[in-house]
C-alpha cells in the first residue's frame, strides 16, 4: 500500500484465523474490494496446534508462519495497532497516530492472556516446571518437563469462562498422563485436574467417556478451585475454593491464564459492559453500528471460542458485510458452532462439535464418526486433515463444511 492510501471499502482488525479467514471470504465474493487488515505482528500461528506441541506430537516449528505468507493477495496488511475506533466518523486510529477511513469495519482481535491475574505467574513461566500450552515459546517446555518427570505432582488449571479452547487445559493433562502411562510412571504421579467451573466440560454429551479417562489415568478432579498466586521458586500454588485458600506443591504446573478482551476493544465504543464487542448472536453485526461487525474469540456471542467457530462465522460476516455494503439486511445466520477435538490419548479424540445452548452439531453422521466417544478416525481429523485445510482452505477462502446455510428468518 502507498502511504497515502487511507481510506477502505472494508478494513478488517486482527489477522489471526479470523480477520485472515473473513478477507478471503469477502474477495471470493468480491475480488475488486479495497481491503486492509491491521495487524501488528509479524507471525501468524496454528494455535491448535500447541496442544500437540504439549504433548510431544508436532515440532513447535510447524504452527508458525510468516504472516506476509498467508495474507489473502489483493489485500492491504498494515503492520501497526488500534489504539482508538471512532465509529460515528467510520474511522480507526493506529498508535503511530494515522488515521484510516472505512465503509465496513470488521473486528477479530482475538482474546488476551491476562497471565499478570494469577500473583507471581509472569515471573516464573517457562522454569521452575510452570509452563502453558496457551504460548507458542512454552509449549515445547511442556513436553520437556513430561517425558522428564518420573514421580511427583502435575497441577493442571482452568480458569473462569470465557477462555478460548476451553478444553484445552484438559487436552494437555490428558496427553501428559497418556506419555507417563507410555513410560511406566503414571501410578508414582498425582495428577490433578483444578477448574474453576463446576463440571469436566460444559456439554453432557461428552462427559461419560471423558470420565471414562479420568478414571482410568487416576486424575483428581478439584472443581470451583481457581489459581490465584504461584510461588515459582517454591513450587507452591494457591488456588481459591469454597473453604478459602487451599497451597499445593507441584512438580509441574500446567496453567491456562485468565482471558480477557483486549485493552483497545474493552476500552473503546464497540465494547458492552464486558469488554466484548456487542454483536447480535446469529448476524454477528453489531447491535449499534450497522457497518460494523465481529467474529472471533472478542464478541460477546456465547459459542465456544475455538478456530472451528472462526471458520464458520467467516463467511457468514463476509455475506452479511456485502450485504452492508450494498445497504442491505443481514442475510445468514450463525449457529453458534464451535468444535473442540478432546485429545484424549495419542491416537483418539472425542469429537466435541456443539452449537448455541449445547446443541450437538456434528460434521459428520454418527457411522463416519460418533463424536461422542473416542475414535481414531477424529484423531487423525486433528492430526493430518485440520492443520492442512486451515492453512490451505480456511485462510484461503475456501469454505469446505462451512458455506453459509441458514438463513435469517423473516
């Protein structure tokens, strides 16, 4: 882009899964559109990825890319950072001070790990066995601090809703207790799972053969229990429970860090009391600035936060941001879909595919794939067929199980 270009057809905010997804979408529809994504970093990740990074199954190296290398041709990528949104002038302000104009506004920050919640957490990531699966840099120590421990305690955490992938921190205990079980230790180790919620996973469906595992790895399940402070040097962690504060030594800690919206999203006039944009649940447009829309982890829709729910709500804010642009209604509908793969051991997966209120949404008819229970056939979904179809389908505009179907009723 020129220095002079300012001014845009549709400027997208984020170019994570979402923003990179929903460009793509909109020049399949519209190649002649004027395009430009924000979006500061220099990297573009598979962040499912990590959680097999974590468990020892994929090399860190292949979750990373050069952003440059999956920016959708025709669009305009400004590297720089939000700092204002003026909606009723139709503009957003970078940090370095410029100005951009657009006709249609499209948010998909993501979310923020809000580690600095959790008293001393910062400090000790990536030593003293705290890790997360939640970074890029820690994944890898995750899988070096499990095929090194032999006999000891690994805390495993949740924090309170909403996180995005809420059954990572599970997918990562489940994966370390199927490596000890592989090298003979897990009976000398106290796994315990610490989750802030009051059950294993928020759709029923899927708890049977999820306890089926926890029983069968011996994990202690430690429910309304929250990570508040870690003693990294000490090997101490306290978490807050109905009883009042509870300190346990660890071995490992694995923790998944509070998640909040972005600081430039919460602060602005997009944002709802909760800091998210204030999107209508199925048009995803937002509820008082018709040419502007959100996908993503930062809207207050109530699906789960998960790629899976990215790549279907591309194309639907694609459609409806045309039809904005053309001053017309929203014409398709979102789901609420959002897929969580449960890799419950090296080589299975419950298939965890749900909608608005629970409703199970699945891919595939129960004789391909019973999502409900652990196959092979989800395993290598995970393993093989996602990573290839997000970075040569999803980013690419090409919408396989996710055209747009459902219509906004009249």
């Amino acid at each position: 882009m020129t220095t002079q270009e300012t001014q845009f057809d549709i400027i997208v905010v984020g170019g994570g899964s979402g923003g990179i997804a929903v460009a793509s979408s909109l020049l399949k529809r519209r190649s002649d559109l004027n395009i430009a994504i924000v979006e500061p970093s220099s990297h573009h990740y598979y962040q499912p990825g990590w959680t097999m990074v974590g468990g020892g199954v994929f090399d860190a190296a292949v979750t990373k890319r050069p952003i440059s290398s999956v920016m959708p041709k025709g669009v305009k990528w400004i590297q720089g950072a939000v700092s204002e949104f003026r909606p009723n002038n139709n503009e957003v302000v970078l940090r370095d001070a410029r100005t951009l104009g657009y006709d249609i506004l499209i948010t998909a920050p993501g979310i923020k790990l809000d580690w600095g919640q959790i008293d001393g957490l910062e400090e000790t990531l990536g030593q003293n066995g705290v890790t997360s699966n939640y970074r890029y840099d820690l994944a890898p120590y995750t899988y070096e601090l499990v095929k090194n421990l032999r006999q000891g305690t690994a805390l495993f955490t949740q924090p309170p809703m909403p996180i995005k992938c809420a059954g990572a921190p599970q997918k990562a205990m489940y994966l370390s207790c199927d490596n000890w079980r592989d090298s003979g230790d897990l009976s000398t180790i106290n796994v315990e799972f610490h989750n802030s919620g009051g059950v294993l996973f928020g759709v029923d469906a899927y708890v049977p053969a999820l306890m089926e595992y926890i029983e069968s790895y011996g994990i202690n399940l430690n429910f309304g229990s929250t990570l508040i402070s870690v003693d990294g040097p000490n090997k101490k962690a306290v978490f807050e429970t109905a009883a009042g504060q509870v300190e346990k030594s660890f071995d490992i800690l694995h923790v998944c860090p509070p998640q909040v919206a972005p600081d430039f999203i919460a602060d602005s006039p997009l944002a709802t009391d909760s800091g998210y944009v204030d999107v209508h649940l199925e048009t995803l447009q937002h509820v008082r600035y018709p040419n502007i829309f959100g996908l993503g982890d930062a809207t207050t829709t109530p699906n789960a936060k998960t790629m899976a729910a990215a790549r279907k709500q591309a194309p639907i804010v694609a459609e409806n941001a045309l039809a904005a642009l053309n001053q017309k209604q929203p014409i398709f509908a979102y789901d609420g879909y959002g897929s969580c793969p449960l890799t419950v051991e090296k080589g299975k997966i419950v298939l965890a595919e749900f909608g608005y209120g629970g409703k199970l949404l699945p891919s595939f008819p129960n004789w391909i794939i019973d999502g409900t229970q652990p196959r092979r056939m989800s395993w290598l979904l995970k393993s093989h067929a996602l990573p290839w179809i997000y970075w040569n389908g999803m980013l690419k505009g090409h919408e396989w199980l996710a055209k747009p179907d459902q219509k906004i009723a009249n």
